[in-house]
C-alpha cells in the first residue's frame, strides 16, 4: 500500500478520509491530508503518528471493506455483538449462513458486517477501492458468484459479478474508457441495493428483487480497463508505466493528461477493438491523425489484439447473453442499433429506457459508428445491446453527477431484467 504523509493529496488520501469518516470521526472526504485529518488518524490510531503506512492501512481496511472478523468467544450471542459492533441481526445472520446465533461455536471466526454500505459514492476509484469493495459484498453476501474473465495488460484481474439463478442471462459493463470510471460505481451501487433488496425480500423499484433474481442472471463488468482507471486518477503503482503513459502523450499536447486518457494503458482505444467494421474505424481514426498508440482513437493493429478487449470477446462468446448494456459518460444518450441491424425488441425497449431515463435515443454517429462492443454483440447475436453515455459534461464527470446518473440509470436497469424480449 501507498505510504501517505501529512499534505499529501489524492485518491489514496480520499480513502483515509473514508475510513476515518465511516469509524466515525465525521471527516470531510476531499483528499487533502491536512490538519483535520492529522489529528482524526491519530484518534483512530492512537498514536501521535501521523503517517499512514502498512500497519494504519491495515487498521483502515475495514471500514473500506465493509466488515471486521470477530472470534467467538464463551458466552458470545449474536445479540451481545449487536452491542460490541455498530452492525444488525440480519446482516450478521446473512453474513454467517449455518451458524447459531444464539450458541455459535467458541473459537469459530464470525463476519461482522457494519452498518454502512460498502460501496462508496464519494471518493475517486481505483482497481484496489473496486476489489476491497467486490471483498465486502462477497463476505457480506455469500450467495454472490464472482468470476474472472481475463487480465489487463498489468495483469490486474477483471472481474464479474453474477447476481441471479435465472435462464436469461445479461451483461451490463463499466469503464471501457478510462476517464469514465464514474461508470464502475454506478454499477457496484446498483449490485449493492439489488444484493439487499433479494436478502431483506423486498422490491428492486417496483419488482419484487426475489422475482428478478430467479428469472434472470446478471453479469456485471465494473471495471474492463483497470490499468487507464489508476492513471487518470492518480492511483497507478507502476512509474514504468506512466512514464510509458506520458509519452504517448506528449504526442497528443491538444489532450489534456491525463483526464483525457481514454485508452488503456498501452494507448490503444478497447471500445475500437472489435470484429465489426474494424477496418471501417481504423480508416476514420487514421484520418482523424490517431495513427499510433494515442489517449484515445487509436484502433489498435488488429481487432481484439488488446487483452482487455478479447476478454470481453471471449468473455460475451462463452455465454448466451439476451441483451447488453455497455456504460459509457457522457451526453445523456443511448444508442441502440448498429448498421442495418436493428434486433427485434430492440427499439421498443430502447424507446423505454429512454422514457424511464429522460435521455434521447439515437443512431450512433459515423464518426464512432464502428468496432464498439455494442457493435459487435449485435451483428454478432442479432440480439438488442446499447451504448448508454451518461451524465452530461466534460470527462472525467464530478462525484457531484453521481446521485442523478443513478436515478436516471435506476430504471434502465431493472427494465433490461423485467423486459420480455
């Protein structure tokens, strides 16, 4: 983990803050390691140390995570610990299938879910927030399946969550382009109310969560391009890498680095990697002047030659998806055909999300009109699949977006489930 030093600032510096602020030291979340912070790690720590290194970070973690582990001892309940941990029957239960609450085991190791929710809606991500935050619904929901359908080019894992028993299986995915990590949240949010909404037996929206949960299997993709989310935002480990970063940037001085970093972290542009008008895409990028790798636009030399892009490729082609959505910022647009392909059901179901969204449905313009993932799925299956640009803005889009992006992309979400194509 990052050592951090008073006056430090960043994402990393957001997480502290994070923490801090869940144990209850009610901390602003700014990423600035000043004064205020100082002294609430101290408090937390009990020191008068005021750096955070490997021992805070592991005092830190849990309230990043979501849970603590909780030995039991004789005479423990789950009722006493209700009164040692700020946490509830119901997660407690949910979080340990099998053991007795009233009797458990001495010596067995209990999972102590806390109150708050794990995902977080304020901070910067990175791929090590995302994994902490995967760790805590996993430990909190047992039930859940996570998978790995390949690596970045820095061999970080990318990830899926599956949600769901049913026949229809669909895929919703995040963060294709690195400077629209505001997608991965959205999407781990929303895996998080549906994860507690089938565990209390209550409603996603209006649809019974327990109705959708057996009638479908829910794919979801947070992060496709980990190693472009940690450049942009600050959290990349590896100077090799960002030197690397830097100087295909310096190429580009019209784009801003690296908030206008799209691509993943060797300059090639995923969302312009696939079988469907490769050549078509290649020719309009090399027009535009994106010859080489680039922060964004760069075709590749070849389709699904990135491996984050065939992941997703053999990821799709090994399942039996009825439908995709493809998350994207921004402009508050769906596009939803490609070509002359217009699968059935398809604009029926785009003219409602469009609905329940507020946000226009439209053909993808020519300029970006090839080699997408949403592209390929349809001339691939014949089968709906949509970009969704969210939010409205200037990429990378603030936190300030967050809470509208949701509510206007909440009924998307459960009408791809709920819709009988």
């Amino acid at each position: 983990m990052k050592t951090l030093y008073e006056n430090d600032r960043g994402a990393y510096v957001s997480y502290v803050q994070l923490a801090l602020d869940r144990a209850g030291y009610d901390l602003a979340v700014d990423g600035i390691f000043g004064q205020q912070t100082c002294n609430a790690l101290r408090r937390f720590l009990g020191t008068e140390n005021c750096t955070v290194d490997d021992a805070a970070w592991q005092k830190l973690a849990p309230y990043l995570k979501g849970y603590t582990l909780h030995t039991v001892e004789a005479g423990d309940t789950f009722f006493r610990l209700l009164d040692q941990y700020s946490t509830t029957l119901t997660a407690l239960q949910q979080a340990n299938p099998g053991v007795n609450a009233m009797q458990p085991e001495a010596g067995t190791e209990l999972v102590i879910p806390f109150r708050f929710d794990v995902v977080a809606t304020n901070v910067p991500y990175s791929y090590e927030l995302m994994e902490w935050i995967l760790e805590g619904l996993r430990v909190r929901y047992p039930f859940v399946e996570q998978e790995t359908i390949g690596q970045s080019i820095m061999g970080k894992n990318i990830p899926c969550v599956k949600i769901g028993s049913g026949e229809k299986r669909l895929s919703y995915n995040a963060s294709f382009h690195a400077n629209e990590w505001i997608c991965t949240p959205l999407l781990l949010k929303f895996a998080e109310d549906y994860l507690k909404a089938y565990s209390a037996g209550g409603r996603l929206g209006l649809v019974p969560a327990r109705e959708l949960y057996d009638s479908c299997t829910l794919c979801l993709i947070p992060m496709v391009n980990p190693d472009g989310v940690d450049l942009v935002t600050g959290t990349l480990d590896d100077p090799a890498y960002r030197r690397a970063a830097e100087e295909i940037a310096s190429a580009y001085p019209e784009i801003p680095f690296p908030d206008g970093w799209k691509a993943n972290i060797a300059g090639v542009d995923l969302n312009l990697q696939f079988p469907a008008g490769w050549e078509q895409a290649r020719e309009i990028k090399y027009a535009l002047g994106f010859t080489a790798p680039a922060p964004r636009d760069y075709v590749g030399d070849a389709p699904l030659s990135a491996p984050e892009s065939r992941a997703m490729y053999e990821y799709t082609m090994a399942n039996d998806f009825s439908l995709i959505l493809a998350y994207h910022t921004q402009g508050e647009v769906i596009y939803w055909k490609y070509l002359d392909y217009e699968p059935a059901g398809a604009l029926e179901l785009g003219q409602y999300f469009s609905r329940v969204s507020g946000y226009a449905l439209e053909v993808t313009p020519l300029v970006s009109g090839y080699a997408g993932y949403k592209d390929w799925f349809i001339m691939q299956y014949n089968r709906p699949g949509y970009t969704i640009e969210a939010g409205r803005g200037t990429n990378p889009l603030p936190l300030s977006q967050f809470d509208e992006m949701y509510e206007d992309n909440f009924g998307i979400w459960i009408g791809a489930m709920f819709f009988d194509l």
